[in-house]
C-alpha cells in the first residue's frame, strides 16, 4: 500500500509538472481523494512560490502570444481565464497582466 504522503507528492509533482496547475487546485484534488489536511499542508509548502509564480507567467506569456494581435481587452481577459483555469488567484493574475501588457491597461 502507498502512504499518503508518498502519493500526494507524486500526484502534486505530477499535476505541476503536467497539467501547470496551481497550489489551491493541487489542494482542492488531494483533499477530494482523501488526503489528510496535514499532509496537503506538508505537499503544498514544497511547492516553491517563486517557481509557482514563474508557471504561471509562462501560461500567460504563452497565450499572449497566440492572441496579442486582438484588443487589449480581448486580450486581458484570454488571460484572465487561462490562468484562472488552472486556479492562480486575482492577485497572481493581476501582477501578471501588469508585467504582459503594462502600459496598456
């Protein structure tokens, strides 16, 4: 049998690593399969934020890429909805933009 742990690491690492999800969905996943609250906890704190943050970025840069010749509006909100998807925050998302569009918005 697998330890809980053992599988929570494996699934986050998996989740980061594949699909670009973020910490709160990573969470929300672990706690519907079961985990204890404090092995989530445990899981969640390895995954650095500065490497969680730069994932993001990623996305975003990515998407504004396929669709920067739209209005900044269009564009904003293609964003807004990519990395709400995979679970980044307003606060994440807003900084982003920021960095994306700057003087745009």
């Amino acid at each position: 049998m697998v330890n809980d742990l053992e599988f929570a690491r494996i699934w986050s690492e998996s989740r980061v690593r594949q699909k670009k999800l973020s910490k709160r969905v990573i969470a929300q996943e672990l706690r519907a399969k079961g985990v204890s609250q404090d092995i989530i906890d445990e899981v969640i704190h390895e995954i650095d934020d500065d490497s969680e943050y730069q994932m993001a970025f990623d996305l975003a840069e990515r998407k504004y890429r396929s669709c920067s010749h739209l209005e900044t509006p269009v564009i904003y909100r293609r964003i807004q909805s990519v990395l709400s998807r995979k679970g980044f925050g307003h606060a994440v998302s807003e900084r982003i933009m920021r960095e994306l569009l700057g003087s745009h918005l």
